[in-house]
C-alpha cells in the first residue's frame, strides 16, 4: 500500500473517555473536569475537530461516530482492539488517531501493540488537561497526535504515543507524572522521535517485536485468564498471592523489590508456581531489567525483562491464552 503525503492522508479519530476531551466549570479549572462535577459532558470528536479547524490544514481527518469505548478491563480491551482493527482495515484509512485517558493509556497501548495486524500507524493520545483549559495541552497533544499518524515514517513501528512534542513506543513507554504535562516517558530507552515544529522526526525503532510481527491475536485477546499484581514492600502479606488465585487468578506478577526479588512473597509464590499458578517477576523501581539469573531469580517463575508490572501483566495473560508452559513463556518476555 502507498504511504500517502500527510497533507493528503486520512486519519480516522477514535475518542474514549479521558481528560483530553473533557470540559471544566471554567477556562482555570484543571481538576474538576468530571462531568460530574462540571455538569458539562466530554466533547465529541467533531466537536473538537471543529474547535480546532487548523488540524485541517494536517491531514483529512474524519471522526469515529461510534459511542466511546471503557478500556478498564481486558473484555474491554479486547472489544476495543476488535474496533480499532476494523477501522484499520479500512483501506480508505492511512491512520488511526486514539484519544484515552492518561491512567490506563500505556496499558491500552501495549495491548493494540501485541494484539493489532496492521503496519498503517495507530497513535494514542491523552492530555493532563482539559480541553476547555488555559494552557491545556489538550490542543497540540491531539493535533501532533494527527500529524504522527499522517507521517509516512511511523508506518511499520507499531502503536505510537504521542504527548508533550514526543513520540514513544507503546511498550516502552509509561506515565511518570500526576499532574504535570510532561508525564509520559520511556526512561531508562527514551523517546523514538519528537513532534516538532517544523517537521515530525524519528531517530530510532522499536526493536521488540509487535503489531504484524507478533504471535497474538484478537481472538487471544477475547480469552486472556486473569492475572493479578502482588507488591512487594517492607510488611507485605504473602496470603494476598494464594487469596488472589482462589478469587480466580491463573497468573501472577510480582512487583518486586530491588532487581525483582520476591521479598516475603517469596514461599508462596514458588508454591504457587508448583501448582501451576504462572508467577513473573517484575519491579517496583521504575528502570532496569529483571534477570533471568542471579540472586533474584527463582526457578520456575519468569523474569520480565524491563516491563513494568502492569504490562507484564498484559504479556503474561497473552502468553496463557496460548498454553505456553514457563520456558516458552519466558521466551516471550525475551522478544517482546
């Protein structure tokens, strides 16, 4: 397929519930956008578009008339990813703009990375802001967001995020920040381009296979077993690991202390793991990877490279929708 010039591309714009599109009492009220609490209701995506017409002048952008999509279960994930696929395959389609609410929005991002077939670029964007706010950066977010997605280099990189001018990968990247704009961040790998003012640039690639290269599919997203996340930290009760399998859970993710140790999780999750309870170690600390060896590593469980808990999670749970044992498993936390 040609990649289209950005000016001539068509974006399809997709909108979740989330602060972007939210709309506070008044232009300085930046924490009670909820509607509840605003009485104004989120705006839609041609309502948005129409407020900022200069988006235009970036590409041919057509909203996504369907209700808003909730993103805070894997059901709902999986339906999701369902609809975005869908409007991927629309030939007429060079791009697919997200908007999402900042909370969960790296979690939604690792899994249209795992789960999605298309090389067309799929851009999800969030704000810290409201839409209606002095100094939002509700506007360029959504507005950068679209010229990514009309950029013919993102083709190929998988599920992008594009916030505060930079461009990070759906895997890598994760929200650092309560409040402030600059809350998206890939730590320790960095960012893979920026959003600039004169042009959209790219100086690196994913590296870890997603999208078109991956092994998962939709329907493993509408069959993923539940999976939990335990934390490790001074006082922790290990009985919350066995009182999370018997509320149902086939897998587990310890967010571990130091380089990913299990702390005093530690015997009952090898115990669990004996059952045949999948047990992945991860970190708290925010950067670096998790081992495979060494003093943390406990036979039986699976380190998580440098995936953060909750997509470790994620991963995990498209792991066990496919039967793999701990090895194969492990394999998969090595390449994705």
């Amino acid at each position: 397929m040609t990649r289209p010039q950005p000016a001539c591309a068509r974006i399809s714009l997709v909108v979740c519930p989330g602060t972007l599109p939210s709309q506070g009492m008044h232009r300085f009220d930046i924490t009670h956008y909820n509607e509840r609490f605003s009485g104004k209701g989120r705006l839609t995506g041609r309502e948005m578009l129409a407020m900022l017409p200069e988006i235009g002048e970036l590409a041919h952008v057509v909203a996504d008339d369907a209700e808003p999509s909730p993103v805070a279960t894997h059901a709902d994930l999986a339906r999701f990813a369902r609809r975005v696929q869908g409007v991927a395959d629309d030939e007429s389609v060079d791009g697919v703009v997200i908007v999402q609410g900042t909370n969960t929005l790296e979690e939604t991002a690792f899994f249209l990375n795992l789960s999605l077939k298309t090389q067309k670029p799929v851009v999800i964007v969030g704000a810290q802001r409201p839409f209606t706010a002095v100094s939002t950066d509700a506007h360029l977010n959504l507005a950068n967001a679209v010229r990514v997605a009309a950029c013919p280099e993102a083709w190929g990189k998988g599920v992008l995020v594009a916030t505060n001018s930079e461009i990070n990968a759906a895997r890598d990247v994760t929200k650092t920040f309560t409040f402030q704009v600059q809350t998206f961040r890939s730590r320790d790998l960095g960012v893979l381009g920026y959003a600039d003012a004169d042009r959209i640039v790219f100086y690196r690639s994913p590296m870890r296979r997603h999208t078109l290269a991956s092994e998962f599919t939709l329907d493993d997203a509408d069959r993923l077993p539940r999976v939990e996340i335990m934390y490790g930290h001074t006082g922790a009760d290990p009985r919350l690991a066995r009182a999370a399998v018997d509320l149902g859970a086939r897998g587990l993710v310890i967010a571990g202390i130091g380089a990913g140790a299990m702390g005093l999780y530690r015997d009952i999750l090898l115990q669990l793991a004996a059952e045949g309870v999948r047990v992945v170690r991860s970190a708290r600390v925010g950067e670096g990877r998790v081992l495979a060896t060494g003093n943390a590593h406990e036979d039986g469980t699976i380190a998580a490279d440098n995936l953060n808990p909750q997509k470790a999670a994620i991963l995990l749970a498209f792991a066990m929708a496919r039967g793999l044992d701990v090895a194969a498993t492990q394999t998969v936390f090595d390449t994705y």
